[in-house]
C-alpha cells in the first residue's frame, strides 16, 4: 500500500496528517478552520484517497499558519507515499465546474516543484477564510511534493465556487497522475527528481 502518516510541531501549528492513495476514500478532516475542513473534506472525497488531517494551529492570528503548514505536511506525505514512483501515471490535467465556476488543473508528478497559479480576482475572504491562502496552500503542496503544478481558473463569479472547483480539479488530478498504469519508471532519463 502506498501510503504515510507524518506529524510536524512548531510554535505555530501541531498536524498529524496520514494518506493512503490506494484507500478506499475514508476521511476525517479538522484544521480549526471551517472553510478550509470544506475545502480538505473535498480534496479527500474526489480524491478517493483515505485522509486524516488533524491541525491545532495559532488561528487567534489568522489562518496562514494552518493553511500553509498543512500543505507543507501533504506534500511531503503524498511524496513519501508515491515512493519511487515506479508505474505511475504521472501527468494529469483535469477541469472542473463547479456552477458558473470553471478550474482547471494540470500537474507532473516529476520531483522538480514548480506553481503556476492563474486565478484573476481571487482576493477577500470567503467566510473567515483568506482567499490569498488557495495560493499559499498549493504552493507548499507543490514545493515539498515535488510537483509541477498548473492551476487555471478560466472563470467564475462566486469565489467559493471557484475555489471548490480548484480543490476538486487538484484532488481529482492527483488521484489520476498517481494512478498504477505499468511497471516502468515513467522517465527517458531513469530518474524522477
């Protein structure tokens, strides 16, 4: 089974984070920010993926720690999971509406991080939440799972939708790119790093 749980404690925020990409799409999702536990609940629903997520974070400041750190800790254990990457997909691209709001996602599991984020107007907040965070959640993602990864909201009115659609895009990509489809290594250069 491709899976890994991992704990990270700072000052800022304690996370236990486990995930099993060959699960059955079991979740439990607490980040102490309900827009945010919206936002996961999703990723591990259209994921199919089990996910465990658990955050007790400085959220009396604001989010940014909890955001930011738990995607730190999924990148890292989504890395851990996929292992040497023998047999995967790798690259997925996925759109996704969500009502008036369209997203789409791009991705190679390649081991070289990269964030291309194209979301035009994605500012205020949704609830409590900052909007500003979408970006900073997908970077870390990106950066400590060592993933290219392209995220282009082509349209919306509603920012909830639009981030919804964001989330169910990645969440979906990543489930297709790390999908088993042979036995070989999916790189002319024998590495992926």
């Amino acid at each position: 089974m491709r899976k890994a749980s991992i704990e990270r404690n700072t000052n800022e925020t304690k996370i236990k984070l486990s995930i099993n990409l060959d699960g059955k799409g079991t979740y439990n999702v607490n980040t102490g920010l309900g827009f945010f536990d919206h936002m996961m609940t999703l990723f591990a629903c259209h994921s199919g993926f089990d996910f465990c997520v658990d955050c007790q974070g400085d959220i009396r400041v604001d989010g940014h720690h909890s955001v930011e750190d738990i995607g730190i800790v999924l990148g890292k254990a989504v890395a851990e999971a996929l292992g040497d990457k023998v047999g995967i997909k790798r690259y997925a691209s996925v759109t996704i509406p969500m009502d008036e709001s369209l997203a789409n996602v791009t991705m190679d599991i390649s081991g070289r991080p990269f964030l291309v984020y194209n979301a035009e107007g994605m500012t205020g907040k949704v609830g409590d939440f900052d909007i500003e965070l979408v970006e900073e959640f997908f970077r870390a993602v990106s950066n400590y799972g060592g993933i290219t990864l392209h995220i282009n909201l082509l349209y919306g009115s509603n920012n909830h939708h639009k981030i919804e659609a964001i989330f169910k895009a990645f969440a979906r990509a990543l489930k297709e790119a790390s999908t088993i489809v042979s036995d070989k290594l999916p790189s002319s250069k024998g590495v992926l790093e």
